[in-house]
C-alpha cells in the first residue's frame, strides 16, 4: 500500500483563511447594503400602480368627472376604449415585476368587465316581426343609388335614413320604391315603410334656438328639420317610430369638445319622448353620440338600446373606415328587440344598424 501525504499549510495559510482581509469584508458589507436597498415586488412601479389605481377610478367614477368644455362626454364616448390601456400597465407592471402595479390593475379590470362585460357575448334570439334599418346616408355621399340598392336589399320593414342632401332626395326615393311604398320626408330625414304610415310631423329638437331662431319662418325652418315622428300600421297595431339627426359634437382647438347642439337637440328629444303616451315607440337615427354618454341620460332613462339588450359585440358604427364609437342607434320602448346587428359600408362615413323586433 502506498500511502500519500496531504501537504501541510503552514500557520500563515492558515490566518489568511480566517482573516480574508479588509477588501473581501468590504466587498460583503457593500453587498448587504444592495440587498437591503433593493425593493421587493410590493415596493417597485408606484407609478404604474398609481396609474392602474386612477384608470380604474375614471372609469368606475365617469359620470362625476366634470363637462367644462365637453370633458365627460369626450370620455363617455370612447370609454370602451380605456380598457386598452390594462394590458399595456399588466406588460409594465411584469417587466418591472411588480406586485403592487399587477393588484393594483384589479379594479380597472372589474370596473370595465362590470360595465361592458355583458356586451362580449351574443345575445341576439334571431327572427322577430319586424326588420327596422337606420342609416346616417352621408351628404357627400358620391353613390346614393348605390347605398339605396344596398339598404333596399337589407330586408328591412322599416328604413330610417339621416342626413339626406336636398339634391340625393330624388334618387332615394326613385331607388327605393319599388320595395317601399309608403314614405314620408321632412328636412333631412326620412322614413320608407313596406307598411302603411300615418300622422307623420316634425318633432322640434331645438335646432334654431334663441332670439334669431323664433324670428325665422316655420317654411325655413323645415328646410333642414332634423327629426320626425310617425306612425307604423302593423298587424299588431300602430307602432310609433322617431327618426332623428342630432347635432353634430366639434373638438374645438380653444373650446374643447364642442356638444352644445347635440344637448341642446338631445334634451328636446328626451322631453318628446316623456310626452309621448304611446305603447309601443322605436327611435331610430345619428343620435352623434353614445348610450354612455350623459347627454342622452333624457332618452337612455325612457329607451332602450337594441344593441345592448340583443347585441353581438360594441356595434361600433362610426367613422365607416375604422369605427370607433356606436352614434348610430335602434332604440326602443313596449317592444322586444330581438337581434341587433351592423350592416356592410356604403358610400357613407357611417354604418348601416339593423334589428329585429317583436310584440
């Protein structure tokens, strides 16, 4: 057996083991004092769990938020959209991988799935009784024959259409018909029925208000009347329809988000409807705003939306190239909406909104 012998360290080998010296014990307590400094996931991205904590507060507080210079309603219309903005704090809040920001994206997240939650499913029971169309025409638009083929070819009972250029009046109603024989139209709205009308008049939404409105002719007036109200003979008896064209809203570079004719027009509106005892009322039309929005509290508290109670999804109609925002709307009172959908373009800026109702 051959044996072999461990070398021996010397006292000195020895002592530099146990003492590593000033710099080694140096270096220790410098990482320590990192460790210590650095914070823990509860304690990293305050910013991003402040802003996750305020996004769903604007959301869950809207209605409070102040309308000096049009500010709730400009929220109020696109509020869906704020929902996008969880995913980008949830990438933030991982990256920095911080546990306060993530929690903190908890009530975003449940104020928005508690508002609009209901409308990403389809609830939508399919047929109905009657087919009602509403459609923002456009006056610029350089095809009316075209969108009236289109709308014609829809299947609709019922057909709204805003916004009708005095000179497009011709080819609309020359276009449509033959699938509609009975129509009515005042100013820039219309209505075209396969079913009889009656007792059709303007509806005054306020568009000339004021000293310089009351001096003008009622003839003027009708020239550009923006809403109606008639009645649909159905077999299930008479049917009140309102087609209407609120006021357009401006972003004014001094003004804000400019709404003063489309309250104005909305609140009359709200009033028409309150005076209105009729069982069964549909309101079709470019209401230029969404059911979010404040300024059709006078409507939304009597109506109901077609979309949100027999929709697919938002429904969003406008502008037509990439909508972002449902103005257009069916809404109703004594009937059962049934089905709610968004039509294909037309040569307009809006989309074509469509229902299905029954009694």
């Amino acid at each position: 057996m051959v044996q072999v012998d461990a070398p021996q360290r010397t006292e000195e080998e020895d002592a530099v083991r146990r003492d590593p010296g000033p710099s080694t014990w140096r270096e220790g307590i410098r990482r320590a004092i990192r460790g210590g400094l650095r914070p823990g996931p509860w304690k990293r991205g305050p910013v991003l769990a402040a802003l996750g904590l305020l996004l769903g507060l604007v959301m869950l507080l809207h209605a409070s938020i102040t309308d000096r210079g049009g500010l709730g309603s400009l929220v109020e219309t696109f509020l869906p959209w704020l929902g996008l903005f969880v995913p980008l704090l949830l990438a933030g809040a991982l990256w920095r991988r911080s546990a306060a920001a993530a929690v903190a994206l908890l009530l975003p997240t449940t104020v928005w799935l508690s508002l609009f939650g209901g409308l990403l499913t389809d609830k939508s029971h399919g047929g109905g009784d009657l087919t009602l169309v509403s459609h923002n025409v456009g006056a610029a638009n350089a095809d009316p024959a075209g969108t009236a083929r289109d709308l014609a070819a829809s299947g609709a009972d019922v057909l709204a259409l805003e916004e009708l250029a005095e000179q497009a009046k011709g080819t609309y109603e020359k276009e449509l018909a033959k699938t509609y024989p009975y129509h009515a139209v005042l100013g820039t709205v219309g209505l075209w029925s396969r079913l009889p009308l009656s007792d059709t008049r303007p509806v005054d939404i306020k568009q000339d208000a004021g000293p310089l409105g009351d001096t003008k002719p009622v003839d003027e007036k009708m020239g550009y009347q923006r809403a109606l109200r008639t009645t649909v003979t159905t077999d299930h008896g008479p049917l009140t329809v309102y087609v209407a064209h609120l006021g357009s809203v401006r972003v004014m570079p001094r003004g804000g988000f400019w709404t003063e004719s489309r309250d104005r027009g909305a609140q009359a509106l709200g009033e028409a409807l309150a005076a209105d005892r009729s069982e069964r009322v549909v309101l079709l039309g470019d209401l230029n705003g969404t059911t979010d929005d404040r300024a059709l509290d006078s409507i939304t508290s009597r109506l109901r939306s077609v979309q949100e109670t027999a929709g697919d999804g938002f429904g969003f109609t406008w502008p037509a190239s990439f909508p972002v925002a449902r103005i257009d709307q069916i809404m109703v009172r004594g009937v059962a909406a049934e089905s709610s959908w968004v039509l294909p373009a037309t040569g307009s800026d809006h989309l074509p909104v469509a229902a299905g109702i029954s009694w």
